[in-house]
C-alpha cells in the first residue's frame, strides 16, 4: 500500500472511530436499542484506475444483498449506530477503443462484498418520518467469478499505441480491500423503514500484482452505486 492510500485510510478510519468515541464518552447521549435487518438492491457505474491508463466508459453493473443495522444511541440532535451488510456486486471496466476496427471489450468482475459502517442519521427519531442518513466506513470483497466480453471481430494485435497487457490476464489478486461511503433518504413506516441512497467506493488494492517487474503500476476498483434497502425492526 502506497503513502497515499494509508493516509486516506487512515483519515477515514479516525472519522469512524471519532463518531463512536465522542458519543460513548459524553453525558448527553440518549441510549437505544434498535435492531433492524432487511434486503438491498441497485446498479453500480463503475471503472478502474490502470497504470498505464486504459480509456474506458463507465460500466453498468447490479447490486445486491442482505443488511442488519444496530441503532445505539442519540447524540443532541444525531442518531448514531453500526451497519454491515453482504453483497454481491458486479464492477469492471469498459474500454473505448479507438482504432478503426469497431472492436468492442468489457470485463464483469463479480464480488462478495462486506461493508462495515458507521451510520448517522438526522431527523425523525421514533415512529414515523423521513431521515436524512450517512453511512462511511472500510469494505472488503472476494472475486468469485470474471468474464471477458469481446467483439465477433476481435483482433488487438495491430492496435496503434494500445495496452494489450489486461487482455486474457484474470486478476491476480482476488482478496479487495478499500473504503466506501454515502448518504440519502430514509422513509420510515408503520411496514418498515426504505432507506434511497448513493455511494462511492474507492478501492486501495489492486487486482493484477503490481511490483517493478509487473506491466500494471495500478488496477484499482472504483465505483458509484445507486440503491435501495428495506428493512424491518427486530427490537425497537
């Protein structure tokens, strides 16, 4: 991991410990208990950071799993609480060739995702209502599977000034690591809670080796999502 990737890291790691810490050690804090589990779902627009560069067009994806959120206190005005979730997510690339033969390529990367999160939200604090919710914190994901999408009339070889390199090369890491975070809208009801949000994930490894000798100094996931999650109350 380069300086730069452990710093933002870290940065993003001592926020999350911060929104835990303060309200814990605090007088004011108004204690909860409220326990909820549900399902998600959305499309994720996403790329990859190559070095050397690739061109690319934003790559269209789903997503979707399982979430359980635990509410533990109210903090003036901040409700304060822990979320996981995990995912299926599909990322990838999509690159725009440019060489006259109209080839067309594209690469479904599908992982298991685990996001744990710090979750804020202001608003509406018991019954019914509508939140405004934040949600920051580090994910890891494991590649299951990946799929190679190339035009009838595929032929790189002749390619003026082109990375040939990612071509019929699966990843050589499979293990992904980065953070994550985002907001929306939380509408709550009398049937449960429906939370619109989006999100944008950075990733901090990289998926093909990345040492001196290897071609590719950065193959870095990033991506933004779109989605929605139901949940219902198991404790209030």
């Amino acid at each position: 991991m380069t300086a730069m990737k452990r710093h933002i890291l870290l940065l993003f790691l001592t926020a999350i410990g911060c929104a835990w810490i303060l309200p814990a050690k605090a007088q004011l804090q108004d204690e909860r208990h409220n326990f909820s589990i549900g399902i998600n779902g959305g499309v994720n627009v996403s790329s990859v950071s190559f070095q050397p560069s690739i061109k690319q067009s934003k790559l269209i994806g789903p997503e979707f799993g399982v979430t359980a959120r635990y509410i533990s206190e109210k903090y003036f005005k901040m409700i304060c609480g822990i979320q996981a979730e995990v995912n299926f997510s599909q990322r990838g690339w999509k690159e725009v060739i440019e060489d006259g033969t109209g080839d067309t390529y594209h690469r479904n990367m599908n992982y298991v995702e685990i996001p744990l999160l710090a979750h804020l939200a202001f608003g509406k604090d018991k019954g019914n209502g509508v939140r405004v919710v934040l949600n920051l914190g580090p994910q890891i994901g494991f590649l299951i599977s990946e799929k190679e999408i190339k035009s009838a009339s595929w032929n790189p070889s002749n390619r003026p000034q082109g990375t040939n390199e990612q071509y019929d090369k699966p990843a050589d890491r499979k293990f992904d690591y980065g953070i994550i975070g985002g907001g929306g809208l939380e509408v709550r009801t009398g049937i449960g809670h429906f939370i619109l949000e989006a999100r944008y994930y950075y990733g901090l490894s990289d998926f093909y080796n990345n040492s001196k000798k290897d071609y590719f100094g950065r193959s870095g996931h990033s991506y933004i999502g779109g989605r929605l999650t139901y949940l219902f109350d198991l404790k209030k």
